[in-house]
C-alpha cells in the first residue's frame, strides 16, 4: 500500500490513549513511507494524526470542503491540501486516492465514511482492505452490532468477515497487506424472502 486513507474524530475524545493511537499510526505510516490521506482537519484526532505523519517525514493528503476551510479548520502543514464543495466530493476523492482504509475513534462522520467503503465494498464497487485500529476495543459495541446484523439476516458474515481489526498499527497493516477481495455476488445470499410467522 501506498496511502492509506484514515477516518477519525475531530474531537480528541475523553481518554488520551485515543490521541496517542491516532499519533503512533501517523508515525508508523510515515517510516513506511504510506501516504496519509484524510479529511484535511487539524483539530481532534484527525489534527494528531497528520502532525505526526508530518513530524515523522511523511506525506498527508487532505480533502476538505470550503465551508470547513472558512472555519479555519484546515491543516496548515499538509503535503497537499484538496479543497471540493460537498462532504460527498470528499469522500469520493478520499477513496479514489487511497489503496486502503482505517478508522480510528471519531463520531458520526467517521462512522458515515467507514460505511460508505464498507457498503461500496459490498457492492464490489473496490476490493480495498479495510481496518478497524481497536483502540482498547473501542470498536467492541459496533462489532457485536455487526454480527447481530448478520444474526437476523440482513449481513453475510462474509461482509463483516473482510474488516481487519486489530489493536495496533502494525498488527493492523500486516493484517490489510494480506487482504483478498470478496467473491461472488452478495444478493441472492441474504433472506430475500418474508418469513414465515411461528403462530398458530
């Protein structure tokens, strides 16, 4: 992998591990010479991750919308700074830019954007790898939620199967470094048909 797109909170969260999480994947991406892209922002964790992919030599790649950049909200030291219009040209051009996907701790919008790569990689819309760095399993709740999805029907373990989840930068990417694209087609798998009500 080359770059890595990596979505995270533009708040720092309420425990430090989460900052010093968001700090050690910028530096270890910058010795391994992976382009962070993200969201522009150098508030919260997403400002912690791009400072210490740049302190450590590396290369960030952001994309913001105007509105953001009118906020003052953008990183003053990015490597190249993409400015769109609309959260949906960011997202677009975040995932044609990078050869895989992260998500650390963040809110709605880092949870939007996991979807979105999660969704289109469903739909074999890419075959990117995906991670989750589960920072001391902040990720925990949303995996069970996942696997309750696939209990009732409406998942294939097969889509929650492909995320990669591990603790550590370098657990995480060894992991993305062996990943294999989805096979076949997920619709004719899931419950297509009304079930059948158990009374009498």
């Amino acid at each position: 992998m080359r770059s890595l797109c990596v979505f995270c909170g533009a708040a720092f969260g309420t425990r430090p591990v989460y900052i010093e999480a968001a700090e050690a994947l910028g530096r270890y991406l910058a010795v391994h010479e992976i382009e962070v892209v993200w969201g522009g922002g150098q508030v919260g964790l997403m400002g912690a991750l791009a400072d210490a992919a740049i302190a450590g030599g590396g290369r960030a790649y952001g994309v913001i919308p105007r509105f953001m950049v009118r906020r003052e909200l953008a990183h003053s030291a990015a490597t190249t700074m993409v400015t769109v219009d609309s959260m949906h040209e960011r997202k677009a051009a975040m995932v044609a830019r990078a050869d895989g996907f992260v998500a650390l701790p963040g809110g709605f919008g880092t949870l939007d954007e996991l979807f979105e790569v999660i969704t289109w990689a469903q739909l074999h819309i890419h075959a990117k790898p995906i991670g989750l760095l589960n920072v001391e399993g902040f990720f925990d709740p949303l995996l069970t939620m996942m696997r309750h999805l696939v209990a009732e029907g409406f998942v294939l373990r097969a889509h929650v199967d492909m995320l990669h989840v591990a603790s550590t930068p370098e657990a995480l990417l060894a992991a993305m470094r062996g990943h294999r694209a989805l096979d076949g087609d997920w619709a004719g798998k899931v419950a297509r048909t009304r079930p059948v009500s158990g009374g009498g």
